[in-house]
C-alpha cells in the first residue's frame, strides 16, 4: 500500500520484532508481578492499606514521571531510552525478589514498585514516539492499535507465567519470570534502528529547542478539547477493571466465576485491535472512539441491571469488545496532534492527562459508592463513556484538519 505523501511501500512486518517485541515482553514482566505485589507486601507486614497503597505506587509513578520521561527520550534517544527503561525495570525486580531477604523489605519493595511505575513512563512514551515517526500517517492508527493490543496480550500472559514459577519458586519467582521478561525487552530494543533525522532546510529558522511550557501553551486548545475526551477515557477503561469483580462479588458469586467473567472479558479486548486501527487509517478516527466509549458506557450501564453470571457476563463481553476497538486510540490521537519539533514533550503531556484520568476514574467510582450504592458508582461510570463519546464526536471533526501538521 502506498500513498502520494510516502511513496514507498510499508509492512507493519517489516519492523514487528523490533517494534513490538519488547512491548510484549515488557507487558509480559509487569504481568507477571501485578497480582503478588500486595501478597508481597502483605508477607513483609505491611496492612492492607499500605499494601494497596503499593501497589499504586506503580501508576502513580508512571503518572507523575510523564512529563520528565519526554526529557530523558529528547537527551537519549528513542532507542537507548527504551533499553535503559527495560533494564530499569529489571533491576528494580531483582531488588523487588531480594527484599524478604532484607530487613525492613516492604521501604525496598515500595521502592521498586516506583521505579517499575517511572520505567514503564520513559518504555511507553519512547515507543510511541518512535513509531510515530517510524510508521507512515496511513499505517499510524494499525501501528499504534498493535502497539496497544500487543502489550494487553503479554500483560494477559504475564500471571500465568509468574503462577507456574510461583508453584517453585514461592512469590519470588513471579519477579525473576518479570525480570526476565525485562532483560529480555533491553536486549531486544536494542536491535531497534535508529531513525533518520532529517536536516533542516537551508535558509530554516529552526529557532530554540521547545519546552514543555512552550508546547503546552501553544497547544493549549488541543489539550482543553481533545484532551478532555482522553482524559475521560481513561477514567472509563480504568474503572471497568474495577467494576466487574466488584459487581461480581455484590452478587456473591465466588472467585472462580468472577475470575472467568473477567479472563473472557479480556480475551475479547485482545481479538480485536488490528481491525479497528485499520478502521481508523482508513475511515477515521471517529469511527472508532465514538463507539468504542459509547459501548463501555452502555455495558457500565447495563451492569447493575444485571442478577447473576450470564447477564453479568455478557456485560462484560460488551465491556471487552468496547474496550478492544479502542486498542491504541490515545496513543493514535496524541501521535495525530504532536507537532514535529516538540513531539516529545507533547506526548509526556498527553499521557500525564491520560493517566490523570485512569487515577480518577477508581476514585470516581469510589465516591459515589461510599455516597451512594455500588450501582450508583458503576452507573455513573458508565456516564463517563457518553460524556467522552460526545466530546468526540464534537472535537475530532473540528481539529481533524490539523492531523498533519
């Protein structure tokens, strides 16, 4: 396929190992420790609030570290910055698997849950940009919707792993199968070739190296339209990871039930990326966020009608597949908007709003619970997914002429 603008043939192929294979490893690692991190804690006696309080720690330092992470890739490189992100996060592992070992362990696990959390900032800011640049545009939404969908695959992957070595190796083992993972993802990423970086015109201004205040400023309307729609996104895809089990168990069903509601839910999210990013190149962008949000919102709503596993569980196929077209859509939007010069610290802003909102949306849905009732809370989650649908529906047809610049 080829177009006036890149006259050249592409192949997702022709870059896939490279492209995405760290990805799937990397999604992988942190799969694997995700479900152990509080038992951890928990063995180090640590109370259930400080032990949830840990696990957080890992998005929290994602979230917080966005903006510094577009600086370490602007001084390192792509390349390099998604090496020393896995090989961070590798050692932050090893520390996570020595810490029972230690006295006061659960300070080093904290520690190294933080340091997981900014890696996997600099890992997915660093890919994101380099295949935006990497890909032609009429490739771009297939690129990034498999970017997305490959990492869910080796985040799905990931606890079986860390379960067989568990069954060996005790809890520690769910780290070294992650810190293999990780060591697996640097290596790889290095085989990753640079990208030309083309030189400037004779004649061009080029003018100071943009900051992120410059960029945020000069591309404040992006941000205060779009990036609303982002940031509510987030909150719904962050909030139905919580609201099936929840819902699960206010209907008394057992572990083993709410854990298959759960799995089919997500084998269903992982089915469907690819065909939506091509929808996307081809059709739009819009074709795929409007109703990919409006079909989370509806199934959230349908949720607390729901009294047993079958409607429950086709809740949570709905909830899957709405979930699944969206694969790579945040990160397709904000590569769409990124100007050439800056593109870095764009996108460190894009992300800190993106994952401002996947920090409310459990909040969100918490409040109103304590408030209210849990189908109160789950309802007006589902609110989320119209309110983003219609900022989408408004904000992409009016910027759309911008996509290029």
């Amino acid at each position: 396929m080829t177009s006036p603008d890149d006259p050249q043939p592409f192949s997702l192929r022709s870059i896939a190992v490279a492209a995405f294979g760290p990805t799937l490893l990397f999604g992988i690692g942190t799969g694997a420790v995700m479900p152990v991190v509080a038992l951890s804690a928990r063995d180090l006696g640590a109370s259930v609030a400080v032990a949830a309080l840990i696990v957080t720690l890992i998005g929290l330092g994602s979230w917080f570290f966005n903006l510094p992470a577009s600086l370490v890739t602007l001084k390192f490189g792509e390349r390099w910055s998604i090496v020393g992100a896995a090989a961070a996060a590798a050692l932050a592992l090893v520390a996570a698997a020595l810490a029972p070992q230690l006295p006061d362990g659960i300070w080093l696990l904290a520690a190294a849950m933080l340091v997981v959390g900014m890696s996997s900032s600099v890992f997915g800011l660093a890919r994101q940009k380099y295949l935006t640049e990497a890909v032609p545009l009429h490739y771009r939404a297939r690129a990034l919707s498999t970017l997305g969908g490959v990492n869910r695959i080796g985040v799905f992957i990931g606890p079986f792993a860390g379960a067989a070595v568990i069954q060996f190796a005790g809890l520690s083992g769910a780290y070294w199968v992650g810190v293999v993972a990780m060591v697996g993802a640097a290596l790889l990423s290095v085989t990753i070739p640079d990208l030309e970086v083309p030189a400037p015109k004779p004649g061009a201004d080029v003018g100071p190296q943009p900051t992120l205040r410059s960029v945020a400023v000069s591309h404040a309307g992006v941000f205060l339209s779009l990036g609303v729609g982002i940031l509510l996104l987030s909150a719904l895809r962050s909030s139905r990871q919580v609201v099936i089990p929840l819902w699960a168990d206010h209907l008394g069903m057992d572990a083993t039930q709410a854990s298959l509601i759960y799995g089919i839910s997500g084998a269903i999210d992982m089915l469907v990326f690819y065909p939506a990013g091509k929808l996307m190149d081809r059709r739009g962008r819009q074709w795929v966020a409007i109703p990919s949000t409006a079909i989370m919102g509806t199934a959230l709503l349908l949720i607390p009608l729901t009294g047993g596993f079958t409607g429950l569980l086709l809740a949570g196929m709905l909830i899957g597949f709405g979930n699944g077209i969206s694969s790579g859509l945040v990160m397709t939007l904000g590569a769409d908007f990124s100007p050439d010069r800056g593109r870095g610290q764009f996108l460190g802003l894009w992300r800190f709003m993106a994952d401002a909102g996947s920090t409310g949306g459990p909040l969100l849905l918490s409040g109103v619970t304590a408030l209210a009732t849990l189908g109160a809370g789950v309802s007006a989650t589902g609110v989320l997914g119209f309110a983003a649908a219609a900022v989408f529906a408004v904000v992409i047809p009016r910027l759309k002429h911008r996509r290029n610049y």
